[in-house]
C-alpha cells in the first residue's frame, strides 16, 4: 500500500502490476492475521506483523502478463484449482471464498 492509497485501489494497482489484468473490486473476501507470523527487518531490526486484504474482483482489461512478482498468469476453472500449487494459507483462502462467497471472514 502506497501512501495516499486507499486499500481497494492498492489492490487494483496490485493486480495490474502482477497479472497484467486491470479489475474492478467488488467485494470482501476477508482480513487475515497470524499472530505467529512475525517478520524481523534486519536493516532497521523492526518487527511487523504481517495481515493480509482479499477482495474480489471482476476484470475489466489488460491481459495475463507475467511480471518479476509472478512466474505464470492465466485464467483457470474453479474446478481446477486443487491441483495447483499452493501455500496452505492461500489455498484456505481460496476454499472459503469458493465454499462461502457471501461471508466475510476475519481471521
């Protein structure tokens, strides 16, 4: 999140940047947070603990494009998403927006 950047816009400009896919937000999936997952910054020894925003999306241009942040982009099935690789984190996050659309969770 840059400042003076509302959390929808930085996860437009997030998705734009990583995937080439310009979206539209159009929802809230959920806020995660692990309260074991600290980071320690060695340069200025602070620590941070990590949450992370998911929202959905609807795309509205751009095309999938690989950036330095991924290393493949394209449009998969819902179907197909319990063969990919992923870490656990991500995949329950995924599940629960796919077995719940409309909760939000906060976790």
């Amino acid at each position: 999140m840059d400042l003076g950047e509302s959390l929808p816009d930085t996860g437009v400009r997030e998705t734009a940047e990583e995937t080439g896919i310009d979206v539209e937000i159009t929802g809230l999936v959920g806020i995660y947070t692990d309260p074991r997952h600290v980071i320690l910054y060695t340069s200025n020894n602070e620590a941070r603990q990590e949450f992370s925003v998911v929202f959905t999306a609807r795309p509205i241009g751009g095309a999938p494009t690989p950036s330095e942040e991924s290393t493949e982009v394209r449009w998969v099935l819902p179907t197909e998403i319990d063969a990919l690789p992923m870490d656990r984190s991500m995949r329950m996050r995924v599940d629960q927006y796919l077995t719940a659309p409309q909760n939000v969770h906060l976790g």
